[in-house]
C-alpha cells in the first residue's frame, strides 16, 4: 500500500466505492493510485493541466503494475475526460478554482458524485454548490502536516444552507467532534487576529477579512 498523509487517505475514505474514478488535478496520482490498490475503483482518469504532472503519475501507475486500469489525459480540469465518471476529485486548490473546474466542466462530470478539497474560502464552495444545483452529502475536517482541511461529498440535487452552515460546515462535519472543536478553535483564532490587525489599521485587506471571519466565529458559536 501507498504511503499517504491524512489529507489524501480522508479523501480516498470519503470517495464511493466505483467503476470509474476522476481524478482531477491529480499530481502526483498517489491518490488515484490508492483507489485502485484498495478495489474502491475499477478504473481511473488521471487529469492534469500539468504534463510533468501526469508524467509523475505515469511513472507511479507503471510502477504498482497497474497501467491497464488508468487512462491519463493533460488538459484543463473536467474539460479533460471524454466521458463521465461516477466519482472524481478535485482538490488541493482554491474554492474559486474549485468552482471554475465544475463550471467549466459540468457537462464532462455529468452526475458524477464529487469529493472537494478547498486550500481556501470553504464557505465560499459551499455557496457556489447549493447555487450550482448541487447538494452535499457529508463533510469531514482533518489535520495533515499542521493545517486543517475541509472535504466535501457533494451530488446533483437541491440543497439549502443556512447561513451558519454556509460558513461554519452542515452537522455531518461534526460526527468527528474532536478533530471539529480543535478546527473551530483555529477558526476563531484567526478571527480573533483578524479583527484585531483591522481594529488596528495594520492589515489593508483586514476589514474584509475581519467581517468573514467574525461571522464564522459568530456562526460557530451559535452552534451552526
């Protein structure tokens, strides 16, 4: 088996168990990879806008002698498969590239069920989901490498977040309360600094980043 950090091993136990897997972005494919060593996948896309890229994940594939279960393309996100899959990835950018990879895509993804992971501005994702026609199944927060990660499941369907679960995550994210107490404080740590460096003039950009965290840790502690 693959050695993976708890970011990637939170995606793979996230994703469905499918025929077809995407994923998007894929880097150095260790996650794709893992989805065919763990049977959750018959077959996966690797895409990437970068050919190195691929090239790493190439190498991988040929290694683990799993080269006539993958299909690699280079291309710009979704835009790369030639069909839909059941499942795919897109993670480790930000909430913005997040959303211009379904834009752009959606027609590529079809009914895909959909495994996101924001750098940034999850609040923002969780936004363009429910405004986009998708609905989100289940959320996780994990630690890896001294940062916190959000990962979303999300599906075609209707959904209607309140405010406080725009911004602070739907109750499935708290299932692990330990993991989302420790990531709530980190959260309100950084709304707290925020509001400071703003209250003191020491941040251009701080009111904005003052009124977005406050209301995370307005809607946090009014418990979602």
């Amino acid at each position: 088996m693959l050695r993976l950090d708890e970011r990637v091993r939170a995606i793979e136990d996230l994703a469905p168990a499918c025929r077809c897997f995407a994923d998007i972005g894929c880097d150095h494919g260790r996650l794709g990879a893992q989805m065919l060593l763990s049977g959750r996948a018959q077959r996966v896309w690797f895409t990437d806008i970068s050919a190195p890229s691929i090239e790493k994940a190439r190498v991988l594939i040929r290694k683990l002698g799993l080269s006539d279960r993958a299909v690699f393309r280079v291309g710009d996100g979704a835009r790369a498969l030639d069909q839909p899959p059941d499942a795919a990835a897109i993670a480790g950018m930000g909430a913005a590239n997040i959303a211009d990879i379904l834009r752009a895509g959606a027609q590529n993804l079809g009914d895909a069920q959909l495994i996101l992971q924001p750098n940034l501005e999850e609040d923002e994702l969780r936004g363009f989901l429910q405004g986009a026609g998708y609905a989100i199944l289940r959320e996780r927060v994990v630690r890896a490498g001294g940062r916190w990660y959000v990962l979303l499941l999300a599906q075609r369907g209707a959904m209607r977040l309140s405010e406080a679960e725009r911004v602070a995550g739907t109750a499935s994210m708290r299932a692990d309360a330990q993991a989302y107490e420790g990531y709530a404080r980190f959260r309100i740590r950084v709304a707290k600094k925020a509001l400071e460096r703003a209250r003191q003039g020491r941040d251009g950009a701080g009111e904005a980043v003052a009124r977005s965290s406050g209301r995370w840790e307005g809607a946090i502690r009014g418990g979602g």
